[in-house]
C-alpha cells in the first residue's frame, strides 16, 4: 500500500524547522510493510491544506498528516480535516479525561478535547494534542492519520500506538524490504563500480549510496517480495560486498560513528576521557547520547582557552608560545594531562580552528589537530584540514575523530592480542 505523509506548518515550508517527522514516519511504515510514496510540505493554510488532502487521497488509500492539532491560531489541521470528511468537532470527554489525568486543568482543555465526531484517537503521552485516525466520510475506503507535529510527541505516539495499529491493520506479505549496509574511510567513487557491476547480476534489487562524513552507507532494496526470498539474494549480495570491502564495514543499530566507537569501548573495557577546544563539548556531547555511556566515558574537560589548557590539562606555557593552541605539541599535552587526572585506559584530544576567522596562512580556517593516547604508550596524531562553515568544520572533525580513533583502537588492540 503506497502512502503519502503531509507534513504541516509554515515553520517547516520556510525552512525554520527540519522535517525529522517525516523521516520518523518513513521509516516506521517501511517496518510495518507499507510504502512512503511522498512527502508533502505545506503551511498553515486552510486552502493549501485542503487541496493537499485532497491531492493525496487522489493518489494512496493511506495519508499521514502531522502538525497544526494544537490550541493556537495557527493550528488549522483538525479543522480542515472535520471539513474533508464532513464530520463536526465534538466534545469528546475520553481526551478531556486523559489530558486532565496527564497535564492537569490546563487552559487549553476544552479546545484540546474538541475532537472530529467518530474518529479513532491516538492520545498522547507527551502533550496535549491528540492524534486520531478517520476512516469514513466522503472519501470512503480512504483512511487518514492525523499526529501531532512536535517531534518527541509524535516519536511516543509512533512508538505506544501507532505502530502496533498499523501491525495489526496491514498485514503485508509482499512488501518493500531494506538491508542498510556501513562502511568507513570509503567514498561513492570506491564502492559505486561494484556496485554497478551486483545491478547488472541482480535485477530484482535496488541499490543506493549514501555519503556522509567519514562513512558511506549501501542500501540494497527489494519491492513487493516475501521476506525469505529478499534475505535469500541480499544475503549473497551482502556476501560479495564484505568480501570486497570487509575491512572498512561495521554494523551498529543505527548505522552511526557514535554507536561504533561506543559499542567497541564496551566490548573491550576501556575507559575513556576527553579533552577539547575547537568542539567546545560536542564530541563528549555525541557519546553519551547512547545509553550506557557511563560504563567507560569518565568525563571531559572543555579548555576553549589557552589559560584552560594550562590550569586545567596541564598544557605547558612554551608549547602553547612556540606552536600555538591548535597543534600536535598542545593535543599530545592534553592527553597527558587527562590521563594524569581521569586515570583513564585512553584519552583523546582535539583542537582546531572553526573560523570564519581566526586562519592564518600557517595555519588556515578548517585546520584540525586530533590526538589519542592509550596510558603508558605513546600518543597518535594526526592534523588535518575540513572545508566549510563553522558547524560542518565541527562535525566534520567529530566525525573523522571517531572513525580514525576507531581504526587505531582496534589496530593497536589487535597487535596487543597478536603479540
């Protein structure tokens, strides 16, 4: 079954907003076997809305809409969709009961729980704006999903309800399948001709690539087939391209550096302390958004200032005046100094220049040093040069940070446990 999602709200048409929504849903219906066939944008038009929906019903018997349930004068969704269907907004005492129990005697109560006659409600765990779901009115067969746009609101109605609806209402054999595969320190031109030549042998497959910083993401896609047959001719696909490229692949649950160089931590019990400059926390920020971070990171020290770098990492005063704060000379000196404070089994250090300015010829906008230092050995640093704005200079860093300091780990571990 195709389906449309259309997102609402000015916030997103011009640009203010990212649609992750849109994304979350994409995925969920790829989990359940329904199929994405559009994404929508519009703004909180009552006219736009409404010929959106309509549009949409045009084309799939399932839409998804988000935004615009909520209690102020730009939200028009459930107004426009009460219109569509031809169904009034009624009381509906179940939502009032479930916002009171949730949220208290909100002010918004009564507006909130002015609900489309007949419509099945989603209620919503994190906020006041319920989703529903309608199936009948002038479009018949047709049904529509109606979320709330706050992303973590419509992230728990997807995962407490929606998802488990949609399991139990599309039971679908043949339907679209995904097998993602990740690969670092490689680029679309290094794995885009095997690719091209596994097309030509398998006909029936998709296939995709998807760059990002420091990985290169393979998507191998089969439409309308059962399960066993898609594993069958991905799983000797899959065969052909790790024999090819074996080590540069890694399988995380979400495909991301993050969850690579957190999972290899764990596995090998180390500890972990970082020092930064230039990323001003980010790289600390990035691991411990995965659960269990605690296990192995000991903390992190964020010395923007030479002062910092001084007091804090113990970074000496004629390493910081003859090769100045963004050096090999000064990370390999904060290593040391996180070593000596956390007792950690590795430290890591970065420091660099974000720009716009700040360059020199020496030393231009985008220059990054980068250091890793297991206890009692000697460090590993590399400098290196991103172009780009301020923010993509930082992740960009980040994200080699962790591929790079990955492949040294696991290189010098296994060394360790060759010798």
């Amino acid at each position: 079954m195709d389906v449309d999602i259309i997102s609402i709200g000015d916030e997103v048409l011009y640009g203010y907003t990212l649609n992750s929504n849109a994304s979350k849903l994409s995925k969920a219906l790829l989990e359940v076997g329904l199929t994405p066939k559009r994404h929508i944008v519009v703004g909180d038009d009552e006219k736009a809305i409404r010929q959106a929906i309509g549009e949409a019903f045009k084309r799939s018997s399932l839409v998804i809409v988000t935004g615009g349930l909520g209690p102020t004068l730009d939200d028009k969704t459930k107004q426009v969709i009460s219109e569509c269907f031809c169904k009034r907004l009624v009381y509906n005492k179940k939502v009032a009961e479930w916002i009171r129990s949730h949220f208290g005697e909100v002010s918004t109560l009564v507006n909130q729980s002015m609900q489309i006659k007949g419509a099945e409600m989603l209620f919503n765990s994190q906020g006041t704006a319920s989703g529903f779901i309608v199936t009948k009115g002038i479009f018949r067969k047709k049904r529509l999903i109606a979320l709330p746009g706050v992303p973590q609101e419509l992230s728990a109605l997807l995962a407490e309800q929606l998802i488990p609806w949609m399991k139990e209402k599309y039971s679908v054999k043949k339907r679209c399948w995904i097998e993602p595969l990740h690969f670092l320190r490689l680029v679309e031109a290094d794995i885009d001709p095997f690719l091209r030549a596994l097309e030509e042998e398998y006909p029936s497959l998709v296939f995709g690539i998807y760059p990002s910083y420091s990985k290169v993401s393979v998507h191998i896609g089969a439409k309308k087939c059962k399960k066993k047959e898609f594993l069958r001719t991905t799983n000797e696909v899959k065969e052909k391209l790790l024999e090819r490229f074996k080590d540069f692949y890694y399988d995380t649950p979400h495909g991301t550096l993050e969850e690579l160089f957190h999972a290899f931590c764990l596995e090998n019990r180390l500890t972990v302390s970082i020092g930064e400059s230039c990323s001003g926390g980010a790289l600390s920020s990035s691991l411990v958004q995965c659960p269990g971070a605690s296990s192995y990171f000991l903390g992190g020290v964020v010395a923007y200032s030479n002062e910092a770098k001084k007091d804090l990492l113990g970074v000496k005063e004629k390493t910081l005046e003859k090769y100045g704060a963004v050096s090999i000379e000064t990370t390999e000196e904060m290593t040391e100094g996180l070593l000596k404070k956390f007792s950690s089994d590795i430290a890591l250090a970065i420091s660099g220049i974000l720009g716009p300015e700040g360059g020199s010829s020496e030393k231009p906008v985008g220059t990054v040093c980068m250091t890793i230092q297991f206890r009692d050995e000697r460090p590993f640093s590399w400098q290196t040069h991103f172009q780009g704005t301020r923010e993509v200079i930082c992740e960009k860093a980040i994200k080699q940070f962790l591929s790079e300091g990955y492949f040294f780990l696991k290189k010098k571990l296994g060394s360790w446990q060759d010798a």
